[in-house]
C-alpha cells in the first residue's frame, strides 16, 4: 500500500498549502490590507518550498494533474448549478458584454505575446517559439487547466518546447496580476463612491477572511437525509457521474473522427482528452438540461455545487502556482516578464476602458471582466463580491449567460484554431485573430448603446 500514498500525500501537502495560507492571510497584517487571497499565499510558499527542495521530496510535476483536473472540475460544477436567471434584457445584454470582451481579450492578449516574443528574438538573437508568446492567452484568459491542455497538445503535436510549462507560468501569474490590479481598484471604487451597492465595505471578516463565531452563513441545502447519504456526498457522486460521462464521449467520438483531418491535423486532436474541459462543459450542460427538462433539477442544490467550485477554484489556484518550474521560469524570466507586463496593461485598458463607456455599472462589469481575463471565472466573482457583496447587481445574473456564450463565440478559435495553431500560417492566425477583435469592437460598441438605451428608458 505504500506505493498508493504518493499522490494522496501530494494532495495533503496541497491541502496544508491552503490552511497556511488561511492562517497567514487572518494574522498578518499586510497580507490583510492587501486582501491577498489564502490560495495565493499558499501556493507561493508551496512554490518556495519545491524551489529549495523541501517539499517532502514533491517536484512541481506532481502538482500539474492537479491544476488540470480542479480546473476542469470547478467549470463542470459551475455549468451543473442552474445559477441566476438569464431572463430579461438587461442580463443577455450584460452578459454579452462580458462574454464579446473576454473573447477580444483572448484574441488581444495572443497577439500582444506573439509581438513581445518575436521582438525579443529580433532584439536579442533568442530563438524562442513564437507560439510561447501566443500560449499566454490560455494562460491569462482562460486559465490554467486550458494553458496545460493546449500546451501538452502543442509539445506532443508540434514539438513546441516547454509549452506546458511556460501555459503554467502565465496562467499562475495571471491569478497575480489579477488580484494585484483588481483588488486595489475594487478599493479604489468604494472608496470613490463608484459602485452601485453601497452595503460593500471592508469590515474585519472580508479583510482577515475568517468569519466570526456569531456570523451564521448557509453552506447550502440537505438534499439528502444524512442517515442515507451525505448532501455533499451526493453531489460530488453527480459530478463524478458527469466526469464518467465525459470520458466515456470521448472515447466513443475519438475513434469515429480519427479518420478524419482538418488540414494536416486529425480531428482525433480535438476529441482527446486534453480538452476534457471543453467536452465536460457540453455533457454538464446537457445533463443539467435534461434533469431541469424531466423536473429533477430540484435533486440538484446549487450553493452546494458552488461550495464544490469554490474549493475546487481554491485548490486549482495553490497547485497552479505550485506547477511553475523554477528552473525554467529563472532562464526565461525577462521574455516571461515582458509578455506578461504587457499582456496585463493591455487587459486593464480594454476592460476598464470599455467599461467607462456604461453609464451603469461599469465599475462592476470591468472589474468583473478583468478578473475573468487574467484568471478565471472565481476570481472574477470574487473581484465582483468586493464591489457587489450580497450580489444585489444584475452582474453575477450576467456571468451566467456570459459561461455558456463564450463557448459560441469564440467557438471557431477555442475549438477549431487553438488546438492546432502551429500547424496555421502566423499570417493565417494574425487575421483570423484582428478580424475577431474588429467584429467584437463593433458589437461591443453596439450593446453598450443597449445598455445605455435601457437605462435611460422610462
């Protein structure tokens, strides 16, 4: 049996990460006024340890499977819970919004590391892959889980060195930045008056991150009686389920395409498990339809499954960081630097200057969008808490039709391009890739009017 504790000691070590980082973030003092989060604290001194070599012998390696599968597993629960209602005007206009500047985002941020890498190399004789540069928008915009699946495609397909390392390395410092930028402007904001809900204040509880004793908050329904099974249990059986599911599509899809070539590429890239997420995200929204459809969405209780996505962004967030190989990073350190320097200054300007062209919350809607571009969808809920603690704004209504339209979107790019684009011309990618943020420009531009029109009709 000893054989068997490798990876359940890992995830411990993972785990004590986390407390840490709980324990430091309630008692240090600058870590409070930063409100630095507890999965943050814990993966840079998760990191620290593997860099001197006092992690019980764990390598960042070993941390890697983590990040893929909690990444996968947080979007899966969040499409599982119904969330919000969509309905009304306001919410598809708001949530496309969201959804048409996360996509010119993606395609934004793939240019700007395709520009910084090629100048780089002009600059200084370098011969890094131009495709590393472009790989930072799976690691900012969309996250770490996606940055290792299409690295891991990228470096098995196409012989692009270092993919999967260098999608880590961007997807843990776009967790940084987006809780280095966002939380001081979220400050900034309440301070200046800018939100819309004014109960959002920074009390003792939201800036050491421990409740106090007498501070009673629901953790979600008894869906099941406790001497059967228990609720959370329960849930994390239909997930289970749902990951089976998945697996089992892929499987059967993976042959059935296998004969077929989209260029030079065989399809069986797209239907592989590298992109179990994206697969995941459609079995969880059929499966999530058809419960709702033959009225036994009632079993399903969605603060529970939001519980199984917080934790599961927590730990995401720990062993991302924790991934990031040293030795790498410190031979790459300035190219890695500069592209995320300015892949950060960029999405701040587009998000918060697409932003100040709403007249109603628009503090609200960019905050929230940067913390999706730079991270994922937890950290721009958490961004959006600072401003919006009781979610009384229409934007957390919003992200939940901005999770599924993304996928339609940017559809061609997510599931055409990305999985094969060393395989694509640069000339091929770099007008695909203008062409879509142009088009999203205009149809931003569009639905700001909307939004703008709504607010001021009577």
């Amino acid at each position: 049996m000893e054989s068997s504790f490798h990876g359940v000691l890992a995830f411990a070590f993972l785990g004590a990460m986390l407390l840490l980082g709980t324990i430091l973030r309630a008692r240090v003092g600058f870590l409070r006024s930063a409100l630095v989060p507890a999965s943050l604290i814990g993966g840079v001194i998760g990191f620290t340890l593997i860099a001197f070599g006092m992690a019980y012998g764990y390598e960042s390696t070993d941390f890697a499977p983590f990040t893929f599968h909690f990444f996968t597993l947080s979007f899966m629960s969040l499409v599982l819970a119904r969330g919000e209602k969509t309905q009304g005007p306001s919410v598809v206009w708001g949530g496309s919004w969201l959804s048409m500047v996360w996509v010119m985002s993606l395609v934004l941020q793939a240019l700007i590391g395709l520009i910084v890498i090629v100048a780089f190399n002009a600059g200084t004789g370098g011969d890094l892959s131009e495709y590393l540069g472009i790989l930072v928008t799976h690691g900012f915009t969309q996250g770490p889980g996606q940055a290792l699946a299409i690295g891991s495609i990228w470096e098995a397909e196409f012989d692009i060195p270092d993919a999967m390392s260098f999608g880590l390395i961007y997807a843990s410092m776009g967790f940084i930045v987006a809780f280095g930028i966002g939380v001081p402007v979220a400050r900034w904001a309440v301070r200046q008056g800018l939100n819309a809900n004014r109960n959002a204040r920074m009390d003792g509880e939201f800036v050491s991150g421990i409740l106090n004793t007498d501070t009673k908050l629901s953790a979600g329904n008894q869906i099941t009686h406790p001497a059967n099974v228990d609720t959370l249990g329960y849930h994390l059986a239909i997930l289970a389920v749902a990951y089976l599911l998945t697996d089992a599509y892929i499987n059967f899809m993976n042959p059935l395409v296998s004969q077929l070539d989209l260029g030079d590429i065989n399809l069986a890239v797209i239907f592989s498990h590298n992109l179990f997420f994206f697969h995941g995200l459609i079995i969880c929204v059929a499966l999530r339809a058809c419960l709702d459809r033959f009225g036994l969405g009632r079993f399903i209780d969605d603060d529970t499954q939001r519980r199984i996505t917080g934790s599961s962004v927590d730990f995401m967030v720990v062993a991302t960081i924790m991934s990031i190989e040293f030795a790498l990073l410190a031979e790459h350190f300035v190219p890695i630097l500069i592209v995320c320097l300015t892949v950060s200054a960029t999405t701040a300007l587009l998000c918060f200057g697409f932003g100040r062209q709403l007249s109603e919350h628009g503090i609200e809607r960019a905050l929230t969008a940067f913390g999706c571009c730079c991270g994922s969808t937890g950290s721009g809920i958490l961004l959006l808490r600072m401003l919006d603690p009781d979610l009384r704004t229409p934007i957390a209504r919003e992200l939940a039709f901005f999770n599924i339209a993304i996928l339609f979107f940017a559809f061609h790019i997510l599931t055409i391009m990305a999985p094969i684009l060393p395989s694509l011309s640069l000339a091929l990618v770099v007008g695909v890739y203008l062409a879509t943020f142009a088009i999203c420009a205009i149809a931003v531009l569009w639905v700001v009017r909307q939004l703008n029109v709504a607010r001021t009709s009577p």
